[in-house]
C-alpha cells in the first residue's frame, strides 16, 4: 500500500516538474478577457498608471491590479513604483 502511495507522489512531482519546464520554455498561459483589455490598454497608451487603466476600462482597481500582475508574471509587461502608484509599461 505505501508504495502505491510512493509511486503516485512521484509521479504527481514529475507531473509538476514537467509543466514548470514548459512554461519556462516560452510557453504561455491563455490570458483571460480582462487581462487582453488591460494588455490592449496598455500597448495603446505606450505606458500608464493602474489607476488610469481602472479608470478608463471601467474596472475596479484591485481587478486592473490582478490583471497586471499576471500580465507581468507572463513578461508581458513591466511594473514600476513611480510616487507610490504602479506605473505600466508594456515589454
């Protein structure tokens, strides 16, 4: 029985492992409708503040900030403090 539960284990952190390589790889996560208007917004406007973007697309501002930060774990865009307000640039 332990070995079962040995096997599956291994099994379930190659499973990780592999998905992680890929993803490394270049291959990105599918980015949901609110992460593409953010994007969109963002490469339009060439940079601009989070506050901005919540304001313009009509979003609540911790959406536009979530959207970001996944936007910027996907390398698609660049994140910077600038007067205590993110400022976004696009990559």
């Amino acid at each position: 029985m332990e070995i079962y539960l040995i096997a599956a284990a291994v099994a379930v952190v190659a499973a990780l492992g592999a998905y992680a390589l890929t993803r490394r790889r270049g291959e990105r996560a599918e980015l949901n409708e609110t992460d593409r208007a953010v994007l969109e917004y963002v490469r339009r406007t060439g940079s601009v503040y989070e506050a901005e973007i919540s304001r313009a697309l009509g979003l609540p501002r911790t959406t536009v900030f979530k959207a970001v930060r996944r936007l910027e774990r996907e390398g698609l865009v660049e994140v910077e403090k600038r007067d205590g307000r993110n400022f976004v640039k696009p990559r």
